[in-house]
C-alpha cells in the first residue's frame, strides 16, 4: 500500500486550491440538475430505505432534489434528538431529510463550499421548517471547507452524528476531512458516510482528469487506505454497511479507467475515547428504535433481532456502550462456560467492499423484510 505525505494534495494536481475550484466549477457551474451527471457514481442506491426516511424524502422541495448527487444513502439509525453535520451538503436534501428525522428538538448543519449549491440549499430553510410543523427552522448552512471545519466555525465536541454522501473522494485532503471530522464529534460520536472507493491506488493520470474527479472516480480511497487513516486519526475501525458495484454507464470514461473496478460503500466509524474498556459481551437489542422495531442491521455482519442475545467482541461491545446506541442495548457478562456464548462475535470479518456483494447475497434482512426493508 503507498504511504501519502499527509499535507500534500492529491496527486497529479499541483496544489489544493486547485481541486477545489475545479470542484466548484464543476458542481457550481457545468452541473444544474442530476441529468446533467456523466456517469452513474454519483447516482448509486446503496440499500432499500425504512418508510420515515422515504416520507421525508418526499417533503423535501423538489428545487432542493433535482440539484441531488449522491452515491448512496448517508442516514444511521436512532437520530431523534440529534446533532448532525452534512459534510458537502450540496443543495441540502440529506439535510433537510435529516431535519425532518432528527424532531424539532435535533439540529443540522449543512457545510458546503460552492455558493451556488448553498443558495439553493438556503432558500428553503424556512418552507421546510413550516413544511414539517416546527416553530422555528432547525437547519443552518455553513459555508467552508470539510477539510478545515474549525476555520469555519464549527465547534469542537459539538455533533452526535456526521453524515456524507458521495463527498469524501472529492477532497484534495482526506486525512484533513477526518481529522476534523474527529475534532467536531463528541465522545461517542459516529462518522456515518457513503463514498466511492477503488480496488488500488488509481495512477496521476486518472487523478488529473477533471471529469473523472468531478465525476467522484478519479478521486477515489483505495479501501485500504479508509482503514489505515481512520485508526491513525483516531476513530473505531470502519465497520462496511453495505457496498455496491458502480457501473460507469459512459464508454468514453469506463476506457480511461481500463482495469480498474468501483464500489459505492457506506462505512460507520466512531470515536470512542482511547484506553476504553474493550470487552466481549453479550448483547440484547430492545427493539425501540423507529423504523427498526424488529431488527436492526448495524453492519454488514451484525444483525440485531429484537429481544435476542447476541455475542460481540470487545471493539463493538466499546461502541454500543458508549454511543447513542447504549439505551437501545441491554449488556451481560459472557458465560465461559457456555460455549455458544464466547463473545466473539463472526468469525471471519473482511471490510473489504469488494466482497461484500457475496455476503450480502446470502445476508438475511433481520428475517422481517417488511419491517426492515421497506
């Protein structure tokens, strides 16, 4: 695996501010609509969604939609309440959805650095605060750069939650973005987001073409890359949601990417504080989260069926106590004695998207198709 100097931009470009206006230009400029997109990365459904999340969907004014890039489906469970940052929010959908499934009591940032997209996003505040019933708005867009969230002004140890969506390979800096992302997370904070990954490094001449990066592919993390920086930066390991194959749809780019495969992958990441406890236990999910009553997929690996004891390593036994997770959970001691209780949890675990369509192809949705995947 190559090691990147850290400070230094993307390869193939010349300096940071390059990638960012190019960026602008991009999704400011030559794109106005989702028809407008070249491929279909930026279009990828990661997995079927839960009806709260499709009604919101629904309200969000269709000016905000049509001006919608994403590659997949950036919203974690039990978000009532919460406080949520949009990395990239574009022209605002995942946030005012997000507005509308974290209550009048939750709040969302929006932070974005093209004008044009914020304007967008800006103009429907208020419909959609009137829209959903709230007395006031519960939503703000911010102006700046994911790569510098504190020059932006966005407090540190401020957010429950920090969504993504097809936005991470489009900056310059991703060790910057996580690292900053980190700094805003409170305790126990989840870093929950889709992007574009690539089976290996990608070589300068895909990284300098502008419309593969526009595109979100020539910007693309080796998947190896997420797990080395994640651990450097400080976060829990990336735990794969779900993935799917990217299919270009463009004959003129898919000849330019020659051998090179891409998926759509949704990786949860949380900062749990070093030095953690970090025992294996038991665990029984108690069924109280909406849309989820009688399951709960947690990764590619984990599924949680109401009322049932499930064994888990240390590593995730951490997280789920010391997340917003922790009252959805009841926690007991393992049995050494009883060998069905070992608590340690799959036996084989690669987080490797790559692979994750054969894992999913025999993964049953919690056994509850109605509930869990509408």
């Amino acid at each position: 695996m190559m090691e990147y100097e850290r400070s230094q931009p993307a390869k193939g470009y010349s300096d940071e501010s390059t990638v960012h206006e190019d960026v602008k230009e991009y999704y400011g400029k030559l794109l106005t609509k989702t028809a407008d997109l070249k491929s279909n990365a930026c279009m990828t459904v990661a997995k079927p969604v839960t009806s709260d999340i499709r009604k919101a969907l629904e309200e969000v004014h269709p000016d905000v939609s049509d001006r919608y890039y994403g590659c997949g489906l950036a919203v974690p469970e039990s978000l009532q309440g919460c406080r949520v940052l949009d990395l990239g929010c574009g022209s605002g959908q995942d946030c005012y959805m997000l507005s509308r499934l974290v209550g009048e009591r939750g709040f969302v940032t929006g932070i974005d650095m093209t004008n044009e997209q914020l304007q967008v996003a800006r103009k429907y505040i208020d419909y959609h605060a009137q829209r959903f019933g709230y007395r006031k708005p519960n939503t703000e867009f911010v102006q700046g750069y994911i790569e510098d969230l504190e020059d932006a002004g966005l407090k540190k140890g401020f957010y429950d939650i920090i969504i993504s969506n097809c936005v991470v390979n489009l900056s310059p800096d991703k060790t910057s973005v996580l690292k900053q992302a980190h700094r805003v997370l409170k305790d126990g904070g989840e870093l929950y987001f889709s992007d574009i990954y690539c089976n290996k490094d990608l070589p300068a001449e895909i990284r300098t073409h502008k419309v593969l990066w526009g595109e979100c592919l020539a910007g693309a993390l080796f998947w190896e890359d997420l797990m080395r920086l994640a651990g450097e930066v400080g976060f829990s390991t990336p735990r794969l949601v779900t993935a799917t194959a990217v299919t270009v749809g463009n004959e003129e780019l898919e000849n330019l990417l020659g051998e090179y495969k891409f998926v759509s992958a949704t990786y949860r990441l949380f900062k749990i504080p070093r030095g953690a406890p970090n025992t294996g236990c038991l665990v029984i999910y108690n069924g109280n989260i909406t849309g989820f009553e009688d399951c709960l997929n947690f990764d590619a690996y984990h599924t949680f069926k109401v009322n049932a004891v499930v064994p888990v390593d240390g590593e995730l036994a951490s997280i789920l106590r010391r997340s917003r997770f922790a009252e959805e959970f009841s926690f007991q001691p393992c049995l050494a004695d009883q060998p069905s209780s070992s608590c340690v949890g799959p036996k084989t675990v690669t987080w490797n998207p790559f692979e994750v369509e054969n894992l999913e192809a025999s993964r049953p949705c919690c056994g509850v198709p109605k509930s869990c995947c509408k």
